[in-house]
C-alpha cells in the first residue's frame, strides 16, 4: 500500500485553518504545522491554526526566521513531499522550498495574477472590482509568481466589506484545494504560467491609510471605508480634536437636497448622509465619535451642526 503524501504546512488565519482541514481531509499525513505566534496588539478575530493543529495532535512550530539554517534542518529531517503555504505571512527562501520534492504550493486571496502582494481583498475592494477569489500558485523565490494550479471566483457586492468579502475568499479557497488535492498529489494536475505583466501588485496597508479624503468622489470614499472596515481598523477623519471613525456605509444616489459649497455631513430623519466632493451621496450606518460608538443620525447634534462641512 503507497503511504500517504507528507507535507509541511505553513498556515495562519482562517483561509490556513480551512485549508489544513481540507488536507487532513484528503489524508495527507502532516509532519509539521508551522505557523505563526498571535501578535498581542493585533484583532485576532480570525481561527487560530495553533489551537486547530492541537485539536488533531498535529506538532506545531513557530519559529521567528523559517528561513534560518537550524529551521531549514528540522524540516529537510521531515523528508517532505509537499509544502503547502496558506495565509502565512512570510516568505519561503528558495533553499527551503527545495526540500519539498514534489513541491511548494501557496493559496493566494486573489484571482492571480490580479492583485499580487499583500492584503489583496483590501486592495480589491479599494479599486471597486466586482469580483476576486482564490488561487492556488507554485511558490518560486518571486512573490505570488509561480505556476497557476486552479482559481475560485467569488463575486463582489457593491456594498460589501472586506471581512464579508474575505469569508467568500476562504470558502473559495477551501472548494478549491479540495477540488483540485487529487490531482496535484497525484501529479497530473495541469500547470499554467502566469501572465505578470497582465496583473498587478500591492503591498501592505497601514491604519493611517484609512484616512478618508473628502475631497474624492463618492464611490471612492465608499470603498474605502467598506475595504478597511471592521474587523479592520476603520476608515476615520478628524474635526477639530474630534476623531469620527465610519464603519459601514451605503451606496445611494444623488438626492434632491441642493448642493453646498462642499461636501458636508447631514441628519436626514434617522439618517446621516455623506455628501462627497462629486455631489454624490452616501448613507453612514455605523460610525465612532472619539471611540464611542453612537447612532449615526446623532452625530450632528453631539457635535452641534447640522449639516457639518468636512472640509475645514
């Protein structure tokens, strides 16, 4: 009887813990869960792989550099097949992808090549695309560059936000390893290269980058606060000393409320609408006045102005 493919699995997140399922799933006998210590300034409001690898006795590392030589020895002493990166946050060094004989795959949260690099869902949703998905990819010492094993497709709302939008991304990523497992461990899954110059890439994001500027059109501010929302850390202005973090809003269409000399925040019954710079409108549903969450509507009253100009 041919024993099963041995694999070292380098995961994080949620997309990591339902992809190790998945392997498990297929009987792919994992010699070593490597995956990262949780940083205690960071949400952690995602599954913790850690607690999963221990729920199937699975023997977990977290070494700082994976890439080190005494971290390169333990693995190469494993005798991998295979290595499988899901949501891990660093890179392989090519003298550690080498030890997997049968190679390195890594689960992308995009329709690669779109949107290489990092936080692609964030990325997506800032640029206003109507869909993204999963890919798995062979890892090579470029980033996000290897050869395409399959892709999951999974549609974009118009108001979606980054952690609905990154639910369908980890579903996709599980439906398609687990379509695509037999075939790669068997080696007859069909590889394709990928075009670079047809795609892009992005790299990280800071808080700060969730300033809203209110000089940007509507639908330009719309994404930005759907792509940093919770549980990211929110797109914000200031007035004065006062600091306004918008949650969650609406697309909506013009209204019939004359135009102001810019754009401007204003309580409509139970509602708070954005103006923007284009004259286009958006409904806040859920904001933070000095982190204090608060109905929307009464924001102008606890700030005393009704409309409130943004741009002062």
């Amino acid at each position: 009887m041919t024993p099963p493919p041995r694999a070292v699995v380098f995961a994080y997140h949620n997309v990591g813990a339902r992809c190790l399922r998945v392997l498990l799933a297929h009987g792919v006998d994992v010699a070593l869960v490597v995956t990262h210590r949780d940083n205690p300034a960071e949400n952690i409001w995602f599954e913790r792989v850690a607690d999963l690898a221990g729920d199937y006795d699975l023997p977990v590392a977290t070494p700082a550099d994976p890439n080190s030589p005494e971290f390169i020895a333990r693995v190469q002493a494993l005798q991998p097949a295979f290595f499988f990166s899901f949501y891990y946050r660093l890179m392989l060094s090519p003298a550690l992808l080498a030890l997997a004989t049968h190679g390195g795959y890594n689960m992308h949260g995009s329709l690669l090549p779109r949107y290489r690099g990092r936080v692609p869902v964030n990325w997506a949703l800032i640029h206003g695309e109507r869909e993204t998905g999963a890919t798995l990819h062979r890892m090579v010492e470029k980033p996000d560059a290897g050869e395409i094993v399959g892709r999951q497709a999974v549609p974009i709302l118009p108001d979606d936000t980054a952690g609905e939008v990154f639910a369908k991304v980890t579903v996709a990523a599980e439906m398609l390893l687990d379509r695509v497992l037999p075939e790669l461990l068997a080696g007859t899954a069909p590889l394709l290269l990928p075009e670079l110059g047809a795609g892009s890439y992005f790299g990280g994001r800071q808080a700060e980058d969730g300033r809203i500027d209110w000089r940007q059109p509507a639908a330009v501010v719309h994404n930005l606060i759907r792509a940093v929302a919770p549980p990211y850390p929110g797109a914000f202005f200031e007035l004065g000393n006062r600091r306004i973090v918008i949650s969650r809003s609406l697309a909506r269409p013009r209204d019939a409320r004359p135009h102001s000399a810019g754009p401007e925040l204003y309580a409509e019954g139970n509602r708070l609408l954005a103006r923007c710079a284009d004259g286009g409108v958006l409904r806040i549903l859920a904001l933070e006045l000095d982190g204090e969450a608060i109905a929307p509507a009464a924001l102008p009253a606890r700030l005393g102005q009704n409309p409130i100009p943004l741009l002062v």
